[in-house]
C-alpha cells in the first residue's frame, strides 16, 4: 500500500503540473496557474504523508502549505496595487 501510495503522489505532481501548464497556456495569467499548482502539490504531500508518516513528511507538507500562504497572499496583493 505505500508503494502505491508513493505512485499516487507522483502521479498527482505530474497531473498538477500538467494542469498548471495548460492554464498558464490557455489564460496567460500567473495567479491561477500558481494556486492551481500548489493545489496539486498539497495534495501529493498530504498523499506522500499518508504513505509514510514521518516527521519528514509533515515538514514537508507543512512546508507547501506555508509556501502556497504567502504565494497567493503575495499575487493577492499584487492583483490589489495593480487596480
């Protein structure tokens, strides 16, 4: 099961990073793009951290959600100087 786990993470990266290329591509904007990818990433360390729970693993998801915070806090207020 914790290798299928792994797998499952992996292929939710590659599925976001898909995602995210497709919508950088079609909308030509970065704010969706980014919240969309760190979406998928989350999702993948929160998989990655069912698979083996390990303090590693809770860094490292705790680590995406505090990047993607400050990412999309910081387009947020990006969005909000430019109107």
């Amino acid at each position: 099961m914790t290798e299928a786990l792994r797998q499952l993470a992996l292929l939710i990266t590659l599925l976001g990073l898909l995602s995210a290329a497709r919508v950088a591509v079609t909308l030509r904007r970065v704010r969706p793009t980014v919240a969309l990818l760190t979406d998928f990433l989350l999702a993948a360390g929160l998989v990655r951290l069912a698979a083996a729970p390990s303090w590693t693993s809770l860094a490292t998801a705790a680590a995406t959600v505090a990047v993607r915070m400050l990412v999309n806090a910081g387009l947020r207020a990006s969005d909000a100087r430019r109107t």
